[in-house]
C-alpha cells in the first residue's frame, strides 16, 4: 500500500526566510501524482503545486518549488521569502488512482 | 476560490440525528471524494464517486452514505450521529477517475452535542 511520511510535525521560519518541507513516500508504481497542499487557520485546502512523476523537470509556482527525487521517492517542498500568510499546516499527497495524505507539517511564519 | 461549493458551511445536531452535507463539483469534473478531518488529523477517505457510480471507498462507516445525482453534484448522509462524529467534512472534485488532481470545497463543520 501506498504510504507518505511527513516527518517534520511542526516547523517555523522568519519572515521573508526560506524553509523546506520534506516529504517522502513508498510505492512501486511508476506513474502518479504528487501533491502540496496548504490548510490556513481557516482549514480551507489549498492546492500549492502539483508534480507528475514522469516528469523530470521540478514543479514552481512563484515563491513554491519542489524537489523531485524519484528514485529516492522524495518531494520537498520549498518555500522562498517565506510571508507571515504561509503560516498553515502543509500536508503532502500521493495520488496513483488512490490519494494518500501525509499527516502534515505545520508551518508557522514569525515577524 | 476552487470551484467547489459546500452547503452548509456549519451544521449543529444532537446525538443519534441525521443530516445531509452538500456537495457542487467545479464545473465539469466528474468525480466527487468526501473525506473526514476531525481536530488536529489528517484527511480520512470516506468515498468517491465517478459520473454517479460508486467507485472506491475508503474508511466509511455503515451510518454513513453518499450518493452522486444526474447533475453531478453529491450528498453525504450521516445518520444515528454519535459525539465523535463531530468533524470538519470536505468534499473534493476531479475531472476523470482518479489521476488527476483534486480541488477542495470549503468544508462542512459538523458538530454532535
């Protein structure tokens, strides 16, 4: 069964820092989806970025990019100048026709 | 805004009630996911729909039923509620089966008194 593993339940950074959340999974197909998503204090989920494994070029959305490594079956995320808005609980995603949800990384941002 | 719509946005009930969360998919996606988040956890796949068929399940209890209208849209019924059924339930749409990437409404907060 497919697996993801958040292992870093809470983290901070100073505002306009970088930080990075890691991320790694287990399965053994070859063609999935990875996602990032983002849940504010409001609790809305919010899709940051989205990889296809068959893609060898890392996803970027503005300030959001991740590092695919999937032989490793890693996918960081990174977030660069980081704003106090950031400030959520990240949750990684595997999707292969099943989406499996890590337990997420909650990320506080601090003026 | 993701193109999900959830109604109602808050739902306060008694101990062995029924409700119905509501569920619009974006325009034009087929597929329909509820899932489960109670305080502080992860997401808990409930169940899907594709095209108003049944087409996976997850960790759904037997109080619990869905179903997925010719329009498309969806409705989740919770019956004989219990305290621990309080939660925040979000639907989530996707154009196809599976593979492909899922938006999320806004959530239903659901409390059991």
């Amino acid at each position: 069964a497919q697996t993801v593993t958040q292992s870093q339940p809470e983290m901070s950074v100073q505002e306009a820092e970088t930080v990075t959340l890691s991320c790694t999974y287990d399965t053994s197909e070859s063609n999935y989806y990875l996602f990032w998503y983002k849940q504010p204090p409001s609790r809305q989920m919010i899709l940051v970025i989205r990889q296809e494994a068959y893609k060898q070029q890392n996803a970027t959305e503005n300030r959001f990019s991740v590092n695919f490594q999937k032989a490793a079956k890693s996918f960081s995320l990174k977030i660069s100048d980081s704003q106090l808005g950031d400030t959520a609980m990240y949750f990684c995603a595997f999707n292969n026709n099943d989406m499996r949800f890590g337990a997420g990384t909650r990320l506080t941002v601090k003026p | 805004d993701s193109g999900v719509t959830q109604t109602p946005k808050h739902l306060i009930t008694a101990t062995g009630q029924r409700v119905t969360l509501r569920c619009s998919p974006r325009s034009g996606d087929l597929s329909v996911y509820w899932y489960q988040q109670s305080l502080d956890q992860g997401l808990q796949f409930l169940i899907q729909y594709y095209n108003g068929e049944e087409r996976a399940k997850g960790n759904i209890l037997e109080r619990f039923s869905a179903q997925q209208f010719p329009d498309l849209h969806s409705e989740l019924n919770l019956s004989s509620l219990e305290l621990g059924d309080s939660a925040l339930y979000f639907c989530a749409s996707s154009v196809g089966r599976g593979l492909d990437t899922q938006y999320f409404g806004p959530g239903t907060r659901l409390t059991v008194l």
